[in-house]
C-alpha cells in the first residue's frame, strides 16, 4: 500500500465473511497490521547473510554445524569444495570423518570428542584427500554451545585450506 504521503507500507490484511443465521452473507470484518517494519529488517537480515557468504567464499572459509544430540552434521558448499564432497550428496558426521586422511581420523575424533566433553573451543589441523588422489590440509575451527545444564548440544565452526602452510611436508 502507498500513503497519501507516498510512503510504502507492507500490510497483512486478513478478512472473514460474516453471516446471519441462515448462512446469508451479511458483511465482513477484517483487520490489518503493519508489517513494514519487519519486513524491512527480514530484508536486511538477508542482506547482511548474502554478503557474509560471498565474503566466505571469497575467502575460502567453509562453515559447518553439528548437531551433537541429533547426530547430524550440516556444512556450506565450501565446505564440500574443501572435503570433495559434492554438494547433493549426503552430509553426516560418519562422512566427515571418512574425508579424513586415515592417518589423522583418530586424531581428530579424539579432539572433537575432547571438546564436547570439556566444552572446550575446537582447533585442529587435519588431511583431506580427494577423489583425485590430492591431498589438502585444513583447519578447523569451532565452538561448543551447551544446554542449561550443561551438555554440549551443538558445535559451530569454519574450515580453511592450509595447505600452502604445509608446503613439502
């Protein structure tokens, strides 16, 4: 809607039908709300997610979600570029772990598992090799958020390629 001023409003109008006894219809009744403002903000809120992910991709950091509880493990598509994972593809904690250079899965389950007992910050370093036979190094970084009473429920994190760091190792 415009106002007379010209001003732009987004509204929510919701309208029922009203009827006499015998199901005639006689008027309505109706109301409405301002929803402007929130829009605005959801809008907003958009555009400050649009541009942290490109910022994301520009930079290479890859972004994941665990949750602990449920078992089920989310991450972006950077993420699947750094793993090799194709983005279609199933997403779980067991096909992380897979990613995982042999060499440094125990490793690395141990430190994971390490931060949900302690609620300790996650930082670890780690092997990824590719369908092609190439091997990354990455680095991983997260944190543990906890329940009121203290069990660890979720972890938030980023991975990046190292592997320049690790140049002829």
């Amino acid at each position: 809607n415009v106002t007379r001023s010209g001003r732009e409003l987004i509204i929510h109008l919701a309208v029922s039908r009203l009827s006499d006894e015998n199901g005639n219809p006689v008027g309505m009744i109706g109301f409405s709300v301002d929803m402007t403002a929130v829009e605005r903000a959801e809008l907003a809120l958009r555009k400050i997610e649009e541009t942290n992910r490109a910022a994301r991709e520009a930079s290479g950091v890859g972004t994941w979600l665990w949750n602990i509880e449920g078992g089920t493990l989310w991450w972006d598509a950077v993420s699947c570029a750094l793993l090799d994972t194709p983005p279609g593809d199933e997403r779980n904690y067991q096909v992380f772990v897979h990613r995982i250079h042999p060499s440094d899965r125990l490793r690395v389950s141990a430190v994971l598992n390490d931060c949900v007992q302690t609620l300790a910050p996650y930082s670890c370093e780690y092997r990824v090799v590719h369908r092609d036979g190439t091997l990354r190094w990455l680095s991983g970084r997260g944190k543990v958020y906890a329940d009121a009473k203290g069990k660890a429920m979720q972890m938030l994190g980023t991975a990046t390629d190292i592997s320049a760091c690790h140049a002829g190792w």
